[in-house]
C-alpha cells in the first residue's frame, strides 16, 4: 500500500524588527547578553571621599529592598537613647568614683561666735601724765593702753637696752653664766675720764671682765664707755659702726618700726625711739634668763672696780611694789627716760608688768636732765602702783563649756569643750582675745568623744593662760551623700 506524502508547514524567518538589518543585528544581541543593572548614580570621580555609611534602618532598607520605616519623634528618641544613655551612665559611674576616692579636706578649728573674747567687768584708767609719751601691758595679757603721741623722740640711755639685747643674742649666757672675757682697751679707758656722760671709771687697759660682769657695768651705773667697748668687742672693729647697724637690724626684727639707733649708748639726741616701741624690746630682751638677774640688783660689786656700781633706778627697785628693772635714761635732749619691769602675783600665776616712758621734762632748770630723770621715776611709780592694785582674775571660760568646732569641710561640725577652767589675768575693763589652736599636729578625721585636739588661750603672745579643749561627741568621717555631693 502506498503512502501518500504529508504536508509541512513551511518555517518562514523571523521578521526583522523595525530599523532594518541593523536592528535586528542589535536586538539580537541584545537578547544574547546577560541582563545586568547599573547603579541609580554615576561612579565618584576620582579623589572623591567615599560616602558615609548608611544608617542602620536605611541599611536594612536596601539590603531587603524594603523602604525604611517614617522618621518619628519617638523613634528619633529611641535611637538617640541607644546612643547617649550607656555614655551617660558610664560618666555618672566614674563621677561616683571619683568623688568617692577623693582625699577628704583638711579639718580645720573654729571658735564659737560667744568665744571669741572676754571683758572683765568694771573700768580702770591709768593715771597717766600730762605730757610726754607711755605704754604698759602685762605680759600674756596685752597692752593696758598708751598715753602721748607715739612719735620718735630721744631715748638717752634706755639705747642701752637694746646693745645689751644684741650682745645676748649673739652671746647669749645662761643665768649665772659668766661668759668670755673682755679685755678693755684704751678708748674705754679714756673715755671713763669724760666729765659730762655717764662712765666707768677706774679702767686700766688689758684689764680683762666677762661678760656678766661687762652687762652690769652697762645696765646698772650705765656706763656709756662700756657701751661703746662692747660694741667694739662684738665686731671686732676699731668703732662702733657695725654694731649700730646690728642694733637697727634688730630693732626692725622686733617691728619697731618708728625707731633709730645712731649709737650704743643713747648719748647721741638722733638715738630716737617710741614708748611702744620700746615697750616690744623690753617683752624681748626680759626672755633671757642672764639679763633678768642683773637689772634687778640694786648695786653690785664687780671684781677688778675700785668700788661698787649702784643703780639709777633702786628707789623703785626698793619701793616695795616688786619693780624688777630694767633702765633709767636722762639727758638735755631726751629729758627723763624709763623702761621698767614689775611682778604681781594673781592666784596661782606671778604675770610681767611692763611699761615704758619717755619725753618727762620738768619746768625750770634741768642738767643733763637729771630732774626730768627724777620725774618720769615718779609718774612711772604711779602707773606701777595703780596696775598692781587694779591687776585681778576671773574665769573666762568655765570647764565643759562649748568653745568651738571642728569642721570637716563637708558641712559636719563637731562641738569642742574646755577640759578645765581658764582664768584670765587683766584689768577691769580690759577686753582679751581668745585663740584656739592646734599646736601643729593634724586634725584627725575621726576620734571618740573626750579626744583632746587643740588648746584655748586667752591673751597675746606664748606668755597667755591655755586649757587643753576635747571633742564633746565623737567626730565621724564624713558620710558617703555628703562625699558624692561634694562641690568644692
């Protein structure tokens, strides 16, 4: 049987699309490449800095190919706390560290608004003189008060007081001591013959004295000529030059700052001084334990002299009222001078009384000053008088009594009491400071109530009556709150 043949579809070209050959040409091989994107921007040029990398959201967004979410006040707020809040309590940690571990502040001492000083009751006046220029004070106590316009005048011999203040604290002695040897030379020799000056005579060069014996000679008969000699001894000059310049040196040590010594002896009238000034020399020089003894005597003998020395002043130094020294001083230019020293005793204390005068002149005729010397030893025996007899006691601060505090810088107070009784030595009327002070140790931070920390005194100067203080309750170290709150 024969097969009859079957009709194909004839397969006609692809048409080309619109554009002719070429077209199709790139159609074609359109269709043959590999699909590829290409970015929605340009590539940077060269030297561009890279882009700063996305946000986390906006990076999530492109790598899902999903649009990140709308930007809202609160998701602005959480982003911003997942940022700053870890800083922030890191930076409150080591706030709380280091307010922590900061070295406390030094304790320092206080005293209480009603502690700080005490009057004794009643008035007292000094029967001061017309004229001229005084001042007094018990020592440990303070100034009595003054008299007179403090300006410089003539000093006559009381500049002896100082080129002994001098001599001592270069040399000093104990007391008793008699020293080196001097050996007097033939100026001091010559000069003992002078008519018109205060002198030791009787010298012979070569002849040698300690010390001890060269100071009586110069504080008790005044011996100007022993004066220079030892100035010359203590600088081993042929004048007296150098140790004038060490008594000015001195003087403004002292703070006498109204003040100029021009020789050792005070015979020259541009020797000047103030009674207040000379009142800070004679708390000095009355330190020393050699010099004491020697201006109390009311004469002496002195080996190698061919009689003995008297005093200028033993009239107070016998009156009975306990005057002590120191030196008498008179000429036409200073008239009549005073630096003296008297006791009282007060319960169971024996305080200094020192005073000082100086410009007493008397009307009428006056050699060399020696009736103006009379007369400043008279008015100066009244204000001595007058201060012994008004000299009393009282309690100024009574034992337990709230003195004060310590405070530890960080607003904690902790009250301080008198562990005794402490008794003020003055005058009625008389106004005395109170000071409170550690003795140079550190305050503690902590210590148990009955600790003694510091020491009251009432008065000037290391003379004035003290009472040990203690804490009345236990001091504590300062609290963590008030640590951490510290500003300062």
């Amino acid at each position: 049987m024969a097969l009859k043949p079957v009709d194909m579809p004839v397969l006609k070209p692809p048409r080309p699309v619109s554009g002719g050959p070429a077209s199709g040409a790139r159609g074609t091989a359109e269709a043959a490449a590999p699909i590829s994107r290409t970015p929605d921007t340009e590539p940077p040029a060269p030297g561009t800095p890279a882009p700063a990398p996305l946000p986390p959201l906006d990076l999530l967004a492109e790598l899902t190919n999903t649009p990140k979410p709308p930007e809202t006040p609160a998701r602005t707020l959480a982003r911003r706390l997942k940022v700053w809040l870890p800083i922030s309590l890191l930076l409150v940690l080591v706030l709380v560290i280091v307010q922590v571990v900061r070295p406390l502040p030094t304790p320092s001492l206080k005293l209480g608004a009603d502690t700080s000083s005490y009057t004794f009751d009643g008035r007292f006046s000094l029967p001061w003189p017309a004229k001229g220029q005084g001042a007094v004070q018990v020592q440990g106590s303070g100034s009595l008060g003054t008299f007179g316009e403090q300006r410089p005048v003539p000093t006559a011999s009381v500049a002896k007081v100082m080129t002994a203040y001098v001599i001592l604290k270069e040399h000093p002695l104990k007391k008793d001591e008699t020293g080196p040897t001097i050996k007097v030379d033939e100026k001091a020799v010559r000069e003992g013959e002078s008519k018109d000056e205060s002198r030791i005579e009787g010298l012979t060069a070569g002849a040698k004295f300690s010390q001890q014996d060269m100071l009586k000679m110069l504080m008790i008969p005044s011996g100007n000529n022993i004066a220079r000699l030892l100035a010359r001894w203590a600088t081993g000059s042929g004048d007296e030059t150098a140790f004038v310049a060490k008594m000015n040196e001195a003087a403004r040590a002292l703070g006498m700052r109204d003040t100029a010594y021009t020789d050792p002896s005070g015979l020259d009238a541009k020797t000047v001084s103030t009674a207040v000034d000379q009142l800070k020399l004679a708390e000095a020089v009355m330190r020393f334990d050699a010099f004491r003894p020697i201006v109390a005597l009311p004469n002496a003998t002195v080996k190698g002299l061919p009689q003995p020395v008297n005093n200028n002043n033993d009239d107070l130094l016998l009156a009975g009222l306990s005057v002590k020294g120191i030196k008498t001083g008179s000429n036409t230019a200073a008239g009549g001078a005073l630096m003296w020293a008297a006791y009282k005793t007060v319960d169971d204390r024996t305080p200094l009384i020192l005073g000082t005068m100086l410009d007493q002149r008397v009307d009428g005729p006056d050699p060399n000053g020696g009736n103006s010397l009379t007369l400043v030893k008279e008015n100066s025996k009244k204000v001595v008088a007058a201060v012994r007899d008004a000299l009393t006691s009282a309690v100024a601060v009574k034992r337990g009594q709230v003195v004060g505090y310590v405070d530890d810088g960080l607003g904690g107070r902790t009250p301080l009491v008198a562990t005794e009784d402490l008794k003020a030595i003055g005058v009625p009327g008389q106004r005395l400071p109170l000071r409170i002070a550690d003795g140079g140790k550190p305050l503690p931070h902590s210590a148990g109530a009955g600790v003694v920390v510091a020491t009251l005194a009432i008065g000037t100067g290391p003379d004035a009556p003290k009472v040990p203080v203690a804490f009345q309750k236990d001091l504590r170290e300062p609290s963590f709150g008030s640590r951490l709150t510290r500003l300062g």
